[in-house]
C-alpha cells in the first residue's frame, strides 16, 4: 500500500517507520523542513526506543522517505494519515489550525480517489470539519474528487512506541463507509493477526474514545495522587494502600502510582479539551476539572515539601534533580512535572543541578544556558555541593544509586523522592532525611 503521513513527529514518524516495517511504501511529510533534511540523512529528531533502527533500515530498503513537499505527499499515497501536533488553544481547546492546514493542503493537490485519516487527537467533530475543509479546497479549483474521511486515533505510549504499534491492544477506526472499512482493516492485518484487535465504529464514537482514554488514565493518577495526599495527613502508608486495592481485580495495579503528577503532551492538554467540548455542548465535567486541579497541585508538592524541611528558606539552596523528561525512556518534556518543580525552586530563590539520561537537549532548547541551572552530564555530578537531591522523574538507572555517595555530595542528606522508588526503611537505615508521596518522612 501507498501510505502518506503529514507530520514526522513521535506519532507521524512511528506510524511511517511501522506501516513500511512490514512493507507498505511510506512517505513522510513535515514543514519542518531542517527536521525533513536530518531525516533524510538517517538522522532521527527525537529519542524514542528501536526507532533509529527501524527507520533507517526501511529507508535504505527504499520503503520510507522523507519529503517537505507536501504536494508530492498527496500525490503519492491512497492513504493521507494526519499525524500532527494539536496543542492546547488559549483557552485549552484542542487548536486545530494545523489538522485544517493539512486538510487544505489534501483539498488543494488531490486528483484521485483519497483516504484522509486523523491519527492526532481531534474533538469530536474533527472529522467533519477536515471533510468541508477538503471539499471547500476542491471547490475553489472548480473539482470534485471522491474522498473518505476516517478517524484512527493512536494509542502507543512515548518509550514503548514501536512495540505499542506492532503489538496494539486495539485499533479503533471510526469509519462510514464500509468499503473504506475494508480497506483499512486490510492496511491493519499485520498487526492484527493473534486475536481480533480492529473496532470499527461510528466517527464521533472514535473521536471520543481516544479522549475517554486519556482521560480515564489521567483520573486514575490525580485520584491516586489525592488518596496520598490524604494518606500523608492521616499518617498512612499510600504504597500499603496502592497494594491493598491494586489486588482488587476491578481495580488493578497499573496507573495508580502516586507521584509528582501526569504531563506529557498529552494527558494534560486531552484533559483540558475534552472538558472544553464538554462545556461547548452544555455540560460541565466536574471529574475533569478536579483531575487537573489535584494534577497542577501536586506537581508543586514536592517543593512544598522542601519548603517544610529548609524552614520556608529555599533561597540560596542548590537542589540536585534527577529526572527532566516527563516519564522514564522518553526525552520529551512538555508539560513535565521537573519544569515546574525546577520553576518553582527558581521562584523561591533556590538554583538547580540537573541530569537526565536523555533529555539534557531538551533542557538545553528550553531553558538555555542560565546561571540558576546547571545541565551535568552524570547523576553524581548533579550532587556535587547540593543541598538536597530531588528525584522527579523514575528513570531505571536512579533505582539503586550508591547512597554512600549521596551521602558524601550532599551537604545534608535528604532526598525528596517523587516517584516512590526507595524503601523508607533503608533510607533510615542510612541516616537520610526521606521524603517521598503519600508516606510520613522519615529519619
Ligand atoms: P509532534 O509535535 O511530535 O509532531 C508534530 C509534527 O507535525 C511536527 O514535526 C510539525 O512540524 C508537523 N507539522 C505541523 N504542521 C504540519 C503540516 N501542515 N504539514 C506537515 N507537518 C506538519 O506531535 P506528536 O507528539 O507526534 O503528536 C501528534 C498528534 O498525535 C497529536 O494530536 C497528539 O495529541 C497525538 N498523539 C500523541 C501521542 C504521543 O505520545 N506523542 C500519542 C498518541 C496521540
């Protein structure tokens, strides 16, 4: 199959590495255009596991190429994926302005018969929207050309994207036409060959299926992160708690992990535009506004944390912090919980030495070079004449550090711990000052 993605980002260029993985011919098509000429070169613009690999192997077999053309893109596949960003609006509905653009751009170069697919996450509605862009695009040039328009949100998570893609739990395609369906069940049989994983349904149902997700997992992590902040005032264990109910099967284990707070590029800004649509129809999501309250809190709690121990005087402390992306084996920080924990420390007055096993770039674009942050280049680095370190961010290499040298670097030894990853007794044990979420500090 001929497939054209417009947008090689973490979902436009997973999706082209994927579909020519297992032999379609893949184009892929960004504005970017210093992005379209480093990939050409076999250069992969973000980090992302097993990514480089596949990518570069299909290119030099031919079947993935790069282009910032975007009229050769329509030219060249059946299938028009649109994979790119839909940031949060001014006012934290999803700003379509780049899905329009791309549907003017499909509109204005179509000849043939196409299948325009939303893969970025749209509101309901989207769809219908890209089809009069499509249609008006056409107009303006005096043709009408058949097309179809079909909505396949994504689903794979940053750090396991390939193998979420190979191997998804499910491919859901809101479609109408059902020759289209075909068709795209067919584009899907590679990776849907062990069980049965292709739901079929309505457009507006698919649109809204990837928002129910989002921001089913996003209610799961503020409701977690409330219970600790609850557990905390009782004087609780939030981990004996997260076990407890974790081992009722209706409940489950995964996404209940207390923390420093979801971010990303997505569950916060899904958040916020589904509850945006919600308030457009007449109804207002009282679940999704406390999921973001409780989530915009408690990225700040570790620091208030910090405030408690250092008597509300942060102002001339150095903290360590490791972990800048906003979850382990990605380098992505948007929305990260470590840019308003380091924001905040900033605002009180205190400076930041930090390290991330990939992330270092990023911080680098965002932040540049300042006199209150220190990028270092190893995790023991960042300890060095530190008052404090602070864990953000559950790398597998910050699991089992050498406490020894903690000790040693830091000018006291308190470790705020935001992820949970240590064990409160061991840190007694070693005479360090233990904060972490949802458990009394300890030592
Ligand atoms: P991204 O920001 O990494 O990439 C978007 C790309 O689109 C950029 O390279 C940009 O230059 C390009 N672009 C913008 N306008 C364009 C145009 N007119 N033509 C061609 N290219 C254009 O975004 P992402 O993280 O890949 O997310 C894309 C969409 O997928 C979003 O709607 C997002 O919500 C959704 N999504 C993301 C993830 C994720 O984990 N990142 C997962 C599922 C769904």
């Amino acid at each position: 199959m001929k497939i054209t993605i417009f947008g090689s980002g973490y979902v436009g260029l997973v999706t082209g590495a994927c579909f020519a993985e297992v032999g379609n011919d893949v184009l892929c098509v960004d504005i970017d255009e210093e992005k379209i000429s480093r990939l050409k070169q076999g250069e992969i613009p973000i980090y992302e596991p097993g990514l480089e690999d596949m990518a570069v192997d299909n290119a030099r077999e031919g079947r993935l190429r790069f282009t910032s053309d975007p009229a050769e893109g329509v030219a060249f596949g059946l299938f028009q994926f649109i994979a790119v960003g839909t940031p949060p609006d001014e006012d934290g509905s999803a700003d379509l302005r780049h899905v329009l653009s791309v549907a003017k751009t499909i509109g204005s170069n179509m000849e043939d018969y196409r299948i325009i697919v939303d893969k970025s996450t749209v509101p309901v509605g989207t769809a219908d929207l890209v089809s009069e862009q499509v249609k008006s695009a056409m107009e303006e040039r005096g043709v009408s050309i058949d097309y179809d328009v079909v909505s396949n949100p994504e689903f794979l998570k940053e750090g396991d994207a390939i193998s979420d893609f190979m191997k998804p739990e499910r491919i859901i395609v809101g479609v109408d036409n059902p020759r289209t369906k075909e068709l795209l069940r067919n584009l899907y049989a590679p990776f849907n060959r062990s069980h049965e994983r292709f739901i079929a349904m309505d457009v507006r149902s698919a649109e809204l299926t990837k928002y129910a997700a989002n921001a089913m997992l996003a209610t799961k992590i503020s409701f977690m992160n409330e219970i600790a902040n609850i557990a905390e005032r009782v004087g609780a264990d939030v981990e004996a708690v997260r076990h407890g109910i974790g081992s009722d099967s209706r409940i489950g284990f995964s996404f209940i992990y207390p923390g420093v707070g979801y971010g990303g590029s997505c569950f916060p800004k899904d958040v916020q535009a589904l509850e945006k649509t919600a308030v457009k129809y007449g109804y207002d999501a009282r679940i999704l506004q406390a999921v973001e309250a409780v989530n915009h809190d408690q990225k700040v709690s570790l620091v208030d944390k910090m405030k408690g121990h250092f008597g509300n005087e942060l102002k001339g402390k150095t903290i360590a912090l490791w972990g800048l992306a906003f979850k382990p084996n990605t380098d992505d920080m948007r929305e990260a919980p470590s840019r308003r924990v380091i924001e905040e420390l900033w605002a009180a007055g205190a400076s930041v030495r930090a390290y991330d096993p990939v992330a270092m770039d990023e911080a680098r674009r965002i932040y540049g070079e300042r006199a209150d942050l220190k990028l270092v280049e190893t995790s023991e680095d960042a300890l060095k004449g530190a008052d404090a370190l602070a864990v953000v961010t559950e790398w597998r290499v910050f699991r089992s550090p050498d406490f020894e040298v903690i000790k040693q670097e830091l000018s006291s030894p308190v470790i705020f711990d935001g992820r949970n990853i240590y064990n409160p007794d061991l840190m007694e044990q070693l005479g360090i000052t233990y904060y972490s979420i949802g458990r009394i500090p300890r030592g």
